[in-house]
C-alpha cells in the first residue's frame, strides 16, 4: 500500500458489508431486536456503528463502556514523544448516539447470564440481549511480574490501558533529566500491539533527543528473544539514537526476577538495572468480563470461530478484539476494527436475515521511529482449517528511501483519522 491512506479508503478496505438488503416489513412489526455490545474501543464501537447503521435502525444498539470518552492506545506512544496532544487520542461516543441511535451505557459489565442473555452491570441493572458482542480488549496479569501490582503501577506505569496511565507515564517522561536511565520490562507474547513496546522505545529516545540530551540510556529487558519489526527498531535506533537503547533478551539476562518499583531496580539472572523511570509491561489477559462469561480458555483469551468471530462457547455470543484468539492475526486496532465488520455482518444476519458474506480480514501496524521515519508491517486474513491464517503480507524493509519512510507516516496518520471516524461515526 503506497500513498495516502484516507478515510474513503480505509472504509472501502475494510468494509465487509457492501450489499445491505432492506430490513423486510414483518421483521420491523415483531420488535427490535437487541445487541449489547461491551466495550467500546476499536473493536466495540465499530461494531455498534455498522449493526445501527446497516440494519438501517432495525435493531436495537447498546454499546458498554466503562469510560464516558475513549483514549486510543494506539497512537499513545506518538503522545509520549510529542506528536500529538492527549486531546486528539481522546474521542467521545456522542456521534454514535446522535447519528445512529445507539444507546451509550457508561459503566462497568460485572457478569453475563447466557441461560437468560442478561449483562449485569456493577450498579445492580441488567440490560438483556439477543446477541451479545465481547471486546473488553486486555487485562494486566499484574503478579506475572514478582514485585509488580497494580499499586507497583502507579509508580511504575504500564501505560497498555490508555487513559490515567498514560498520561502518568508522560509525566515521568517529562521529568527525566540528562544522566537518568529508563528501564521498560517488555511483555511476553502474545500481548496488545506487537511493534508498542518498541515504537514506544523510539518515541521516548525521541523526546530525550530533543532536549538535548546525551546522557540518558533506555534499557529494554525483553523476555522474548526476538520481536516485531527487530531489525527495522534496531536500524533506526543505531540511526538515530546511537547509544542510546540497550535491548536485552532472554539469553543474555537469563531471565526477569523481580521489580522493585520504589527503588527502580529490575533483578535479572545477570544483573541489577536500575533506572528513574521503570514501565513496566506484564503479560495480559482477556478484559474481566470474558472471564466472567466463561468465555476465555486456559491461555486467558476467547476461542472463537474463524469465519463469524462467533464464541466457541456460545452462540449468541461473539468476540473480538484483543480478547479474542484469532489465529495468525496480531492484537491491533487494525485488527479488532475488520473483526467487527466480520461480527456485525454475522449478527445482522442472525437477527435481521441479511446476507452474509465470506469472512476476509485485514491488519496493518504502523510504527514512528523518529521524525518522518515510519515503518509498517501487515497483511490480508481469510479462514483456514479452523483458524484465520494469512493469504499474504508485507513488512517494510530495511535501508529504504527516506521518501518513502515519509510517506508511510503519513499514510498513518491519515488512517488513524479514518479508524477514529468509522469506529466513532
């Protein structure tokens, strides 16, 4: 994909659901049927927005969210080095009840009934369904780490749920002075947005950089031996942060011991590394909820069906996003924006008769390694022996033309606005 990427085009290349027949006049005098949707980000909020929208308002939405303004964490990282406010990664849903009809819940999803397809919500209401869609996106295994809690996290930011931690860990940023190390302990896979932890290295070097500073160290302990886009990250980091980040794996230090956030130190079989500003990434989960429904399996995440998004424990139940186990395809935005189209089409046609199409899936991650230096790596999806496998994909190269660099940033940029508008309207 060479050029800008707009907001017409980014909808004609995801979208599942080209042909939408009318809603037939029996099927309106019956009632609405009812989709409660929990979790509004990528996944959840698309998804809202294509079934309100392409039943033309023959069903009825509720759309779930704990917050009542949704902060991308994709993108986040461009906040942490500068390119963006946190304003512009915050979105509202208001769109998505004026526009389309959807009813915006503000609250936590404590539990689900499948026998009597209710969500109980924390303040005691129940809300009933007759399909149900799941993206609560990730959990912190907060005690995969010894040392690490979710108390540890307010000294030592995660920042993988955007919002509060976000901007907790910009802060810290800002604070660094000439001669202070970060140390950021990288999660295991599999985990939300396989290039962040490293574009998020880029972007905190960046900011570094452009206070002049000389002194500072990143220090990456990485519990995988290898991860997205190696080479690309290493490249620019020799290119532009020359001594600046040490990456460390798992044959070098042997393996992670503990944290021990109020002093900044992380305890390895080689060493102590000890840093002013520690993030901290544990490994992740499901969000709660899936939990809760008895949705997840033993890895913690949603086994689903490869051509609906569909729960394998459920039918009336669909997941997708982060939570879900979608084979070959990575825990992205990208992702849980094409999942939804797949999940809509199949509730539409569960509840409305409307056609359904074969499932086709798509992904791209961009990352920013500095200043008009961009790098992206994706690919198309289709099911495949039970699981969604890819049919092809691509991944930049090192030593590119600067010229392109740029304009892969800039393609970036313009899908992030377009993703914004299709989940939120």
């Amino acid at each position: 994909m060479q050029g800008g990427l707009t907001r017409r085009h980014f909808g004609l290349l995801l979208s599942t659901s080209a042909a939408v027949l009318a809603v037939p006049a029996y099927l309106r005098a019956q009632g609405k049927p009812k989709v409660v949707v929990i979790g509004g980000g990528a996944g959840g909020a698309t998804a809202a927005r294509y079934i309100a929208k392409d039943s033309e308002n023959a069903i009825d939405v509720t759309l779930i969210d704990e917050s009542a303004k949704f902060t991308t964490c994709f993108f986040s990282n461009l906040y942490l080095g500068g390119y963006r406010d946190f304003k512009s990664i915050t979105h509202g849903y208001d769109k998505l009840e004026s526009n389309y009809g959807i009813k915006k819940v503000t609250g936590r999803a404590e539990s689900v009934d499948v026998a009597a397809k209710t969500v109980k919500m924390a303040d005691g209401s129940t809300i009933p369904y007759d399909r149900l869609i799941v993206s609560p996106g990730i959990d912190i295994v907060y005690d995969s780490i010894s040392g690490y809690s979710k108390e540890a996290a307010e000294i030592a930011p995660h920042a993988w749920k955007a919002g509060p931690q976000t901007e907790l860990l910009k802060a810290k940023l800002d604070a660094i002075q000439d001669g202070q190390n970060i140390v950021m302990v990288a999660p295991p896979n599999p985990y939300r947005c396989p290039p962040g932890p490293y574009e998020r290295v880029s972007m905190m070097a960046h900011a570094l950089k452009g206070k002049g500073y000389k002194n500072c160290k990143i220090i990456v302990i990485d519990p995988k031996e290898k991860f997205s886009k190696q080479a690309l990250f290493q490249e620019g980091w020799q290119k532009h942060y020359q001594g600046m980040v040490e990456w460390y794996g798992p044959s070098v230090h042997g393996g992670i011991k503990s944290v021990d956030v109020k002093s900044g130190a992380v305890t390895t079989d080689l060493d102590t590394f000890k840093g002013a500003l520690l993030n901290v990434i544990p490994a992740q989960k499901a969000g709660a909820i899936a939990a809760a429904a008895g949705l997840t399996d033993d890895s913690g995440f949603c086994p689903i069906d490869a051509s609906t998004m569909r729960s394998t424990k459920d039918p009336n139940i669909f997941i997708i996003g982060d939570a879900s186990i979608a084979g070959a395809m990575p825990k992205s935005a990208f992702s849980a924006n094409s999942q939804a189209k797949v999940a809509a089409m199949n509730v539409r046609g569960d509840l409305i008769g409307s056609k359904v199409f074969p499932a086709k899936y798509a992904n791209t991650c961009w990352s920013l390694i500095e200043t008009d230096d961009g790098v992206k790596v994706g690919a198309q999806y289709a099911p495949a022996e039970g699981k969604i496998a890819a049919t092809s994909t691509f991944i930049s190269q090192t030593g590119e033309d600067a010229a392109l660099r740029k304009s892969n940033y800039e393609e970036s940029v313009g899908w992030y606005s377009g993703i914004t508008a299709d989940m939120f309207g």
